[in-house]
C-alpha cells in the first residue's frame, strides 16, 4: 500500500524551475506534484481515483528546502569527534589545558585524552608541543587533532604509546615535528598524524565505537536539515560500520550514503592500482538507494594553514611543499579508475595541486577516450585563473566548503601566503562565472557541519562563528539561492544523483527539510538564528524538532508541523 502525503500552507524553493511553490505532493517516498495546494490535489486525486488515504500536513507557512546534500564530509571521523573534547573555542593554551584536565577528572579511568578542534594560533608562538600538555597531564596519552585534521598534536606519554624517538623516518607526505636537537616534538603533519596517530586510535577503536560514532553523525545531520552525504575517505572499517548501521534497519538507512574510497599513495605502482581495483569491486558490490561507492579519493597535497599545500610559488616564510601525489604516480591511477567508470574525487588546495589534478585528468580523456564521467576537485581554496577554465571545459565539479573561509579561521590562512594570492582565496563566483559546477559542502569534522551557518559563509562572507570579523572578499559571495542550489541541487550532481534528488520536483525523491524562519524574507542574518524543525527523507519524517503527537492519517486531518 502506498502512502500518500501533502504538505500544504508552505514556502517551497524548488532549486528547480519555478524556484518557488506552495505545496508537495507525496507518493511513498517520491514526489508526486510541486504547485500550488489545488495542483498537488489534483495530482493525487489523479493519480489515485479510488482514494486512498491522504495525509496532510500543514506546514503553518514555513520555508521548505530541498534536503541539503553535504558533498564532502568524513562520517566515522564526525562521529568520533562529536564525542571528542572540543577546543576550537579554547583561545588560549590555559584554556586548552584547562579543558583537557577537567576531561581527565571526568574519565579518570579512559586509557587515553581525545581533543579535536584546536586552532594554531591559540598556542603560543602558533607552535605546539609535547611539553605543553606533559605540564598538565604527564601520564596520559594525550591525542589533539587540529582543527583542519592535517596534524596532531600529542604529550610524551602518546609519543611513547606510538614508539616516535628520534630514529622515526618521517613517512611519504609527513612530517614528525622535532626540536632544535632532533627529538620529537609532539607534533604529526600529515600522513605523520594519518599513519601513527589515527592508524593507532583506530586500531584501538571497537566496532561498538564506531557504531556510536555512526548514530551520532546520523542524528546529528538528520538535526540540520542534511538528507543525504558523501564522504570522502571510507575504508574498510567505515563501510563495515556503515552495513551494520544499514542491516540494524533492516538494509536501509536514515539517510543517503554515498562515498569514495581512500587510495593512499604507497609509493608503489601496482599497490595503488590495487587500491583502485578494491574500490571498482565495490562500486559494483555496494550500490543500494541508501549506501553506495562512487568513486576513489586521492589526497594531492596538504593546507595552506600549515604550509603543507602544495603552491606554485613558496609561502611568506619562503617554504613550500612537495605533492603528495606526483604526477607521474597520479596519472595511472586516475586513468585506471576513470576506465572503470569510477568518480575521482581529488584533493588539491594549493595551485600547484590543482594543477597537477587537471593534468591527470586530461590524460584520462587523452588514453580513455568520450565517456560519461563526473570527476571533482576538493577544495579548491588557491587556484590558477587558467585552471578555472581549464576545470570547466574539463567538466570537473569544484566541491568547495564555504565554512573553510570563516572569516574568524581566515587570519592564519592569509598570513601563510602572505600576498596578494589571500585575495583570491575561495573564488566561487569565478568558478561559476566560468561555466563550471560549484557543490557546497562541510568537509566535517574539520568545519563544523551544520548546514544553515555554512549557507550563511557561502551568502554572505562573513563569520558564522564570530561577527566580530569583516566580511571576507564579499565579492566572492553567492546570492542566498544559489548557495541552496549549490548545497542541494549541484550536490547531487557531484554524486551523479541529479536525476534522483537534490531538487523538488516530479519524480525525484521526497528529501527536505523545513525551516522554522525564512532567510529570503527576513535576510540571510536569519540563517544563524533559522532551525530546521523537520526532517524528511524518502517521504519519511526522519527528524522532528519537537516532540508533538505523530499527525492523525485521516484524509482531511491538519497537524502543524
Ligand atoms: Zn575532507
């Protein structure tokens, strides 16, 4: 039996054509009509002349959008770090430490001190160490992933834990920080933090654990109007998460996952390519409505905010940093995964990156020949005016994190560049301006993931963390519209989903989320104070903010949302 539904009395945006209505239409998790209250009762009167049960629910006037699709994000790593120690608005290192010890009385018991969050320059000189929490905590483990999670920063005890001396090689793409004399300092840049820090947390870390920290990403996107996702490092251990989150619902889930697999750079041809024969395996294994594997991830460089992307030309403090990917290792690999249909999904920061990503790119269509693919780019942050338009005759979708150009986390990336580059930082409107695909996304848990603040960075440039701040380059600043429509629709279509959801019309899947005020009224001020108060996913009301009866199903009957 099918269920039907009308919402009616709402502010629909479409992020389709017309942008706006007043009414949607339901049939068992699909959208049945858009319009006006008449138009979507005529559809279902249609659709159905021997009438079934209608519900309708009244939406009391709210604005409706399409459910927003978080187009870069790291589900497990989310998870974990909700249940971490924040530090991200620990300002000083006092402060720092004085959550850490009160985290410690807390759990006097838990073998180790987990921290996330924490930004460069609320330590003194911008410069973490070791001894800065052994002072507070000599005898734990301490792990603090910094805010952008390309370092860490550990005590003496951790080090221990990890067995880093001064006869520790740094790995491919890192760097174990060390003092004047050569030991180490307490800090992992990179793959340093990847292959020591988080490789080591995560073998400790139980199924249960991860299973945790799944529901608590769930829940906590459901919560901010986020219907659908697509992480971008799974691995074994996350997609094993992910199908018991899955078989616990009896194979669905809450909410839709689509993801890339990690390739790390081993340094070895034929270990790569393996890596992409894992993930075009899966592709064809895991591939439902609500888990599916799209595509590879390769990491091409680091941050600016630590000087480990990798630019064309050298920072303020002259350094700079090596790909870590190599053309020539990279080139294979993206060809092997475009031949098997696989979406490439690329991280490049830094122009020199960006580049590099293009060029692997461009062999693919040289060796593979036309075919239907939809490669991306992550980040984006400083790029090469040619490489904009090199990206949109490419068809490369640029997949950018408004959050990640806050004004109040904008000070430290500028500074590292130094020049007049910091005033081309984030230039979606030049992406977009040149013809190419603009997906918003959080990258969380490296920003935070809440999607009506990251719409409100994306409108207006300015700080959703702290207004004290001027806006940042506003010239870059999208219209309120387009940001939905590059967080909604141009987020399915980085996921090749444009013909199943991300807009609200016939025929694409019931995904939305109603808010409890209007920005397009009331101005994009609201964003910060808007909550989203109900969630739907597939037709299913998969969040409600408050805790009012369920609606009665009786043709006719009206419940508030
Ligand atoms: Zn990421």
């Amino acid at each position: 039996m099918t269920r039907r539904t009308v919402y009616v009395n709402a502010r629909v945006f479409t992020a389709d054509e017309p942008a706006w209505a007043e009414a949607i239409a339901v049939d068992d998790g699909t959208i049945l009509a858009v319009g006006t209250e008449p138009e979507v009762r005529a559809a279902v009167g249609g659709a159905d002349p021997g009438g079934a049960d209608v519900e309708t629910v009244d939406l009391d006037g709210r604005l409706v959008l399409p459910g927003v699709i978080d187009a870069h994000t790291h589900l497990v790593m989310m998870g974990e770090a909700l249940g971490r120690v924040g530090l991200t608005d620990a300002r000083s290192l006092d402060e720092i430490r004085a959550r850490l010890v009160a985290a410690r009385a807390a759990a006097p018991d838990a073998p180790r001190v987990l921290g996330r969050g924490w930004l460069f320059d609320s330590v003194p000189g911008s410069a973490p160490t070791a001894a800065m929490l052994d002072e507070v905590l000599p005898d734990v483990p301490i792990y603090l992933d910094a805010n952008d999670y390309h370092s860490c920063w550990v005590n003496s005890a951790a080090l221990a834990e990890l067995g880093i001396t001064r006869d520790t090689p740094d790995p491919i793409g890192g760097r174990i920080g060390r003092d004047a004399e050569g030991e180490p300092d307490g800090m992992l840049y990179e793959t340093a933090a990847q292959q020591y820090a988080w490789e080591h947390l995560a073998a400790q870390a139980t199924d249960a654990d991860r299973d945790a920290a799944v529901e608590r990403t769930i829940a906590a996107y459901l919560a901010t109007g986020v219907t659908g996702v697509v992480d971008m490092a799974f691995d074994e251990l996350g997609l094993a998460a992910f199908r018991r989150a899955a078989e616990r619902r009896g194979g669905t889930l809450p909410i839709r996952v689509v993801a890339h697999w990690f390739v790390a750079n081993t340094g070895d041809a034929s270990a790569n390519l393996a890596q992409v024969a894992r993930a075009a395996s899966l592709a064809d294994e895991v591939a439902t409505p609500w888990l599916r594997i799209a595509g590879i991830k390769l990491v091409l460089d680091g941050v600016i905010d630590a000087c480990t992307a990798a630019m064309r030309h050298p920072y303020v403090d002259g350094s700079n940093a090596e790909p870590i990917w190599p053309l020539e290792a990279l080139e294979p690999v993206v060809a092997a995964a475009d031949a098997a249909g696989l979406q490439v999904a690329l991280h490049a920061i830094g122009d020199a990156a960006s580049g590099i990503a293009l060029d692997a790119l461009e062999h693919a269509h040289a060796v593979n020949g036309d075919r239907d693919r939809r490669h991306r780019i992550e980040h984006l942050e400083f790029v090469d005016r040619a490489d904009v338009a090199r990206l949109a005759r490419l068809g490369v979708v640029a997949s950018m994190q408004p959050v990640h150009a806050d004004p109040a986390i904008w000070a430290n990336w500028a500074a590292m560049l130094g020049d007049e580059r910091a005033d081309r930082g984030f230039p979606w409107t030049e992406i977009t301006d040149a013809g190419a695909v603009l997906a918003f996304s959080t990258d969380a848990p490296t920003a935070p993931h809440e999607a009506l603040p990251n719409l409100y960075v994306a409108a207006t440039r300015r700080s959703a963390l702290d207004d004290s701040f001027p806006a940042n380059h506003p010239e870059y600043a999208v219209p309120l519209a387009d940001a939905v429509r590059h967080a909604t629709r141009d987020a399915a279509y980085s996921c090749r989903e444009e013909g199943s959801r991300g807009r609200l019309a016939p025929g694409l899947a019931a995904d939305f989320a109603v808010i409890d005020r209007d920005p397009f009224e009331l101005g994009d001020d609201a964003l910060l104070e808007a909550r989203v108060i109900r969630t739907v996913v597939a037709g299913r009301t998969a969040y409600r903010a408050d805790a009012r009866p369920t609606e009665s199903t009786d043709r006719g009957a009206r419940a508030a949302a």
